[in-house]
C-alpha cells in the first residue's frame, strides 16, 4: 500500500512548517511573523508520557484515526509507540521518534517520524502541562484531537472499576451506516461485563456485552475486545491515561472507529439534576461529521426538563431550537431524556452527577457527544477572562475538512483576540495563520458567549460550563465544526 500522498512531505514545506513553531505561523505564506500573546510555557512543560487520539479526514487512504504514546523529555525530543487506522489499511502500528517546540504561548508543533507512515506534523496548543490539543499541520490530510499526561502507576496495570464509554464509527463506504455506542462496562481481572445503547444506521436498541482486557505493555497499551448479545465482536487496542480514563481505538477490519471511557463515581441512581451545557457531533447517511450540535439544558432533579436550547448546523444549515420535556432515571446511571412529548430523545449514561456521555435517538442523524454540569450559576463578560486554549475540526459542503487551532484572549470586557493555525484540507497548504484576528464578544447569564471576528465569516458560540470553557461551535453556513474551549494553566 503506497501512503505517500498522505505522508511524504516536500523538504521546503517541512521546513516552513518548523518555521512556524517560533513564529505562531505565517499568514497565508506571506512570511509575517506573528507575536506570542501571554504565557509561560516552554519545552520543558512537555515531559512524561501523553497519550494521544486524533480522528482523521480526507487522505489519499480514506478517513482515519491515529492514536499513541509520545514521551517527551522536556528538551525538545520524543519517542513512542503510534497506531494508525483506516478503513483501506486496517491497523498500522508503528515506534516513532521525532522533535517539538513549544512558544511561551503554549502553540507549538510536534514532527512525529514513523517506522511505517514516514514523517507526520502536528500543530499543537497546550492547555496545561498535562494536556494538549493538536492538528495534522500536513497538506493531503486532516486531523483533530487531544493528548492527555499519563499516569505511570496506572499505565502498568489492566484497568479495573466500572466505566462509562462512548464509541463512533463512521460511515467509511457507500451503503455503509455509521454507528453511535453509549453504556457502561465493569472490568475485573480483565472481565468485563456492561451494558450499552447503540444507534446503527437510526436504529437503536439495548444491547449487553462481555468482554476481556489482556494484560497492557510498557508503554500502557493493551489488546481487548467486547461482545454483544448479538455474537458480534469488536476488537480494540486500549490506552491507559489514568486508573479513571483509558482511550479505545478499534481495529475490526473495515471500521473506522474509536472512542474513551472514564471511571464511574458519584451518585449515578439519581440522574441529572441541575444546568448542564453539552457538544455533540455525528453523521447523516454517509455523509460523515455532517452534524455538529452545541447546547444547555436545565434538569430539575425529579424528572422535568425546564429549559433546554441548542445551536445545531446540519449539512452546513443552522438552527437555534428550543424544549421542554422528561426525564427517567435507572439505578445504573442510564437517563432517558424526551423532549416535547417524545419528539426527541436522548440517552445519557451518567459518568458522575456532574457528566455524562450520551447519544441521541433519532432515525436520520448518528451523533453522540458529552454534558457537563455548569459550576457557575450567572455569566457576565468578566466570567470570560483570560488566554483560552482552542481547537474545533469539522467539515463544509465542498466538501472540505477543516480544523483550526490556538488561543484565544478574552479582556473581560467584550474584547477578543484570536491567533490559530488552520488547515483547509482542499487548500492543499496544510496548516497556515491567517495573522492575529481580533473580534467582540457577547455572554448571557446563562452562560452562552457569542464571538464576532472582525473583517470575516467566522462566528462562534460558546455554552460555557464555567469560566475555564465550554463547548464551541462554528455557525457560519455551510460549515459543521465544531470543539472546545479551555482556559490555560
């Protein structure tokens, strides 16, 4: 199988993409350096093991996920382990080498050198010293995700507890349907059991599983698999992040799918009870990561849904939708949520009173997402306040994968300014900077902030779960991008 045109990369675009590292980029090729906003990171903030996941768009091997285990030294160098996944190729697993830089802002890139895949280049932006969103920096391919600081304790044993998870497959070839998993499994000595809702191609139904975890290897990665009650089988590697969150990569033949689970804690029984914000994303027929959906509710303790509203683009059209509705409890943490008499559903199985992971019922659209419970009860503009660490991907109807990433720096007082990396996957430029974007920024008690780039189409909402971020999405037509935002420390 050739990869080249995903991989191999001309010598003078490698080298204006390390350029960028100590320029924050150089707008549209132009050449114009750009200044660092505040911070104070630095090489030595990445040190230790990070897992990371990204999911992947267009390349010259179909859509793709690539997930692994860097470890930095905190001097620029990394090593590690990669595994790549598409459907055309099935699983690639690789040892990687490669370098990184990081700007006092926490922007950086990362230049990852695999044995099978040839040489990959990330634009990344720090959030903390142990978390970090990154991009593929790479013209020909597009992708998107995080990398978490691992904990080396946990890294060298099978997970054990009861977790919630959530998995998407997408749509990867025509007639194909894509695929929504929410549940919960417990794992003891490598057994697992649990419980699960899926949404296959807009049918959903309630499914068991059994399941094994085989022991993992020194870099905290292991082999499993679950098993429905319909005898099918789906087989994964897993990523140890914590002895409360692994990462889960599938590697059936054909698919393209991946997902996390996080350790279940708390009260679950009693279900949602107070304001959650939420983002979500999913597919319609085949056409991939043509929904992206923003949005908060209010879930009154004892069954109600007083107020629930969203931002949704579907196929690159926006909505602003508002609900009422119910809500039932299982001891389990599942939560079944109807809104307006039945309309909508949504299934969320609670990680802890304060998040769940969910999937939503619906017979056109297979989307799932996360919600988290809101820790501040009236936003104000000085509610956000401060440098933000930013990345969203999606697509448009070109179609074209996007993603963009950065920081952006709220004064408090209605003022914002953005400098990001973006990649436009039919540019064919990989990531550039478009220069430093200043804008206006509105916020509603409820905790909605609306952002106004000036002098272009980008328009963004954020529902913010507290003044250290939310839930982003793009509402520009003609686009379904969608991501977060976190405050950096």
């Amino acid at each position: 199988m050739q990869f080249s045109s995903r991989v191999v990369r001309s010598s003078s675009l490698v080298v204006g993409i390390l350029s960028l590292a100590t320029a924050v980029g150089c707008g549209n090729g132009s050449g114009v350096t750009l200044p660092h906003p505040s911070g104070n990171y630095s090489n030595a903030s990445l040190t230790g093991s990070y897992v990371y996941q990204v999911r992947g768009g267009p390349s010259s091997v179909g859509p793709y996920r690539e997930f692994g285990v860097l470890i930095a030294d905190g001097a620029g160098h990394i090593t590690g382990v990669d595994d790549f996944v598409a459907a055309s190729t099935g699983q690639i697993s690789n040892n990687t080498t490669g370098s990184y830089t990081v700007a006092n802002d926490g922007t950086g890139f990362i230049t990852l050198n695999n044995t099978a895949l040839g040489t990959v280049n990330f634009a990344i932006t720090l959030v903390s010293i142990s978390r970090f969103d990154l991009i593929e920096a790479d013209p020909g391919a597009n992708a998107a995700g995080t990398a978490e600081l691992q904990n080396s304790t946990a890294a060298a044993a099978i997970p054990s507890g009861t977790f919630v998870y959530r998995l998407h497959e997408i749509a990867t070839a025509l007639g194909q349907n894509s695929v929504s998993e929410a549940g919960v499994f417990t794992v003891s000595s490598g057994a697992a059991t649990g419980n699960l809702d899926q949404n296959f191609g807009g049918s959903v139904s309630q499914l068991t599983l059994t399941g094994n975890f085989n022991p993992p290897d020194t870099f905290g990665t292991g082999t499993g698999s679950f098993t429905d009650n319909t005898n099918f089988t789906t087989n994964f590697i897993y990523y140890v992040i914590s002895s409360s969150k692994i990462a889960l990569l599938v590697t059936n033949s054909g698919t393209v799918e991946s997902g996390s689970a996080e350790l279940q804690s708390g009260a679950v029984n009693a279900g949602l009870s107070g304001n959650y914000v939420f983002g979500s994303r999913g597919d319609l027929g085949t056409f991939s990561d043509a929904v992206a959906t923003a949005g908060q509710f209010t879930a009154n303790g004892s069954g109600n849904i007083t107020a629930y509203t969203n931002d949704s683009m579907r196929l690159g059209v926006s909505s602003n939708n508002a609900f009422t509705g119910t809500y039932t409890t299982s001891a389990n943490g599942r939560v079944v949520m109807s809104l307006n008499s039945g309309a909508i559903q949504q299934i969320f199985w609670m990680v802890s009173p304060s998040r769940a992971f969910f999937l939503t019922d619906d017979p056109n659209t297979i989307e799932d997402g996360t919600a988290d419970l809101q820790t501040v009860a009236t936003f104000s503009k000085p509610t956000i306040n401060g440098q933000y660490a930013m990345m969203m991907d999606g697509n448009d109807l070109t179609p074209e994968y996007l993603s963009r990433i950065g920081t952006l720096q709220f004064d408090g007082a209605g003022k914002v300014t953005l400098t990001e990396e973006v990649n436009a996957s039919n540019s064919g430029n990989g990531a550039v900077s478009p220069g430093v974007l200043t804008g206006t920024y509105q916020v509603t008690p409820s905790g909605i902030v609306d952002i106004t780039i000036n002098g272009s189409t980008l328009n963004l909402v954020i529902y913010a779960a507290s003044g250290s971020g939310g839930y982003a999405l793009q509402l520009d037509s003609g686009t379904d991008t969608s991501g977060s935002m976190e405050l950096q420390h």
